[in-house]
C-alpha cells in the first residue's frame, strides 16, 4: 500500500493491450515505485489527464510535486 504521506509521485502512460483492446494506462507511483492509483482510457488527451489526476488526488492526499 502507497504511503499516505508521499511527497511526489512519478506518473507514466504506455499504450497497453487488454483483453485485445488496446488503452492507455496512466499510473501515478510514489518513490519505491509503489501504485498510488490508475486509470485505463482508450485516449491519451486532455480530458483523460484531468479525470486521471481527479481521481488520483480524491483517493489519496494530493502530493506537493507531481
């Protein structure tokens, strides 16, 4: 489980398949590489980031860097 008290995240998007279907995974991780959260979109634009950093900040304690 990700530390509650991380400081920064390091975030990444590969194109990934799933069940054949190919999406973008952005994935926020903290130092030790550790999950913080996820998002699978079948786009990598604007809109995808945005709902990706809501929900990651709504489940976990917003870092001070990203």
């Amino acid at each position: 489980m990700p530390d509650p008290q991380a400081r920064s995240w390091r975030v990444d998007e590969p194109y990934i398949r799933v069940k054949g279907q190919w999406s973008y995974l952005y994935r926020a991780v903290d130092k030790q590489g550790r999950t913080i959260d996820f998002l699978l979109s079948e786009k990598r634009d604007t809109a995808a980031a945005k709902r990706f950093f809501i929900k990651a900040i709504q489940n976990n304690e917003a870092p001070a860097k990203i």
